[in-house]
C-alpha cells in the first residue's frame, strides 16, 4: 500500500511542473512562414497576370506575315450530297487553321501532330460554296499566313433524273443495247437477278449500254442511277424486252438517227449514203440555178 502513495505523489508533483512551463513559438519561424507566404501571394500575382495577357494577345487576331506558307486543302472533296461539307487538309508548322467559307472565318481548327486538321462545316443549302484556309502559329504573340487558293465545293443532295432511254421491246438476238441521256457523268446500271450491266454518261449525259443478255420470252430490268455526289435513284419504270428467234430486229442496232427495225448495218449505212448524195444533188441545183439566172439576168440587160 506506501508503495503505490508514494507512485501518486510523483505522478502530481509532475503534473504541477508542467503546467508552470511556458510554451512560446520561435519568433524566427514566424517571420520566415510570413517571407514565403508573401513570396508565394506575388507569385499567384504576376501567373495570373501573366495569364490574363497571354489570353488578351492570344484572342486578338493574329498580325499577318506574307512570307508564310499558306496550308493545304488536300483531302478536301469538290462534290458531296452530305449534311456537312468535310474540310480537311495539311497544315504543317501550324498550331491552328482559320477555316473561311465564301470569305467569312467560320471556324478556328486545332492541327494535329500529324500536321492534319479536319472541320465539318453545316451546309444547310444546295449549292456551291468557296473554302479556303490559312495557318496560325506562335504564343503569345501569333502570326497568321495568307489565305490558302479557294476549293470551290458543290454540295449535290438532288437525285439524278432520266431525261431519254431508248431500247427495242422486241427483238430477235439474244442481247440488247439500251441508249439514253441522263445526269452529265452520271452511272447508269441495269439489273437483272444477279446480272449488271454499267454505263457511265458523257459530259452531255448520254449513255450507250451493249450487249445485255436476253433470255427466250418476256425480260425485265430495272435502272438504276447513282450520279457523282453519290444521289442514287430507281427508275420507276421497268425496262421490258421480249427476246423472239422469229423477229428480224437486231436489239444492238438501237441508234438516235437510224431506224431500230433496220436490221442490218449495211441497210443503215445505204440510208447515210443516200442521204448524202440528195444533199450534194441539191447543192449542185442551186449553184446551176444560181448560174442560170445570172446568165439571163447579164443578158437581158445587154439587149436593153
């Protein structure tokens, strides 16, 4: 029992010390926290300082500089039938490109690190509309180059129509040739079950379409015409053509000027032939009445 008195009376002897102790902060430390956090408060100061006028020259448009390369628009398509007009291209040495369409900036593009930028650009009409482009580079202060050639881009959303389509509905060879006019370099292609047959129209929009194969009896086939933009279209109308041994007409003998039924192209080139030589026979009638009458008219007068 004395020992655990004499353990207590420790315990308070200590507890009575302590709290006759003094804790006090070195007046050092709190100068030197005070220097850093004003250090600190500057330095926050001049960053966002810094900050805000590097956004201010960054947002000011960009001083041109004539000796710039202006980027490219390759990559860019002329003809689209899409809701958006994709404009793309390369922009080497640039960290952005001003997209501009019929002369108005509509667009600030980031380039890549490939050196390749890409802009879908909302084409609500049909139409054709002048791009171009020019890079920008540097910070804070930005240089920004000529505009780069304009890229006309024709946006196409209207399907092709069949102007003219000509054929034989009944023949007597087992192929057939159809002819007609369409959209200017426009596809024509004609189907039957797994049978194709394409034709591709000139700048005029004619087409020429040999040598599709008939079966013995009725035949049917439908049209199909995709034009560049990619508008595609099935002719309401089927193509019907009956393939009879018996007939004398020649399916491939389809022509604007000869006669389908003429059979035979010796029989077509006779038609030319004659129509040529009532040609010249006329010429030669005029100029021999043109002479005559010259003749009489010098010789009337002499006798007056």
């Amino acid at each position: 029992m004395a020992k655990k008195k004499s353990k207590s009376v420790n315990n308070k002897q200590d507890e009575s010390m302590l709290s006759k102790v003094e804790v006090k902060a070195p007046q050092d430390q709190e100068k030197v926290s005070r220097i850093v956090g004003s250090i600190f408060i500057v330095l926050g100061i001049l960053l966002i300082s810094y900050g805000i006028y590097s956004f201010v020259k960054f947002s000011r448009t960009p001083e041109l500089d004539d000796a710039l390369e202006a980027p490219s628009l390759s990559g860019t398509e002329v003809l689209t039938n899409e809701e958006n007009m994709v404009i793309r291209g390369v922009a080497d040495g640039y960290d952005e490109v001003f997209v501009y369409v019929d002369n108005e900036e509509v667009a600030r593009v980031k380039v890549g690190r490939d050196s390749t930028f890409e802009y879908e650009y909302p084409a609500e009409l049909e139409g054709k509309y002048a791009v171009s482009i020019a890079g920008v580079r540097g910070f804070p202060k930005r240089y920004i180059s000529p505009q780069s050639d304009m890229r006309i881009v024709e946006v196409d959303r209207t399907a092709p129509e069949l102007v003219d389509i000509k054929y034989s509905p009944e023949v007597g060879t087992d192929t057939f040739t159809i002819i007609g006019t369409v959209e200017a370099e426009a596809e024509v292609v004609v189907r039957r079950g797994t049978d194709k047959y394409v034709g591709v129209c000139d700048e005029n929009g004619d087409f020429r379409i040999a040598g599709i194969l008939l079966d013995e009896g009725p035949n049917v086939y439908t049209v199909e015409i995709a034009d560049k933009a990619g508008n595609m279209v099935e002719v309401e109308e089927k193509v019907r053509v009956t393939y009879s041994p018996d007939s004398d007409v020649d399916g491939d003998a389809v022509s604007d000027e000869l006669p389908v039924a003429s059979g035979e192209l010796e029989a077509a080139m006779r038609i030319i032939r004659e129509n040529n030589l009532m040609v010249i026979l006329g010429l030669i009638a005029l100029v021999a009445f043109m002479f005559s009458s010259g003749f009489v008219l010098v010789k009337y007068k002499g006798k007056e």
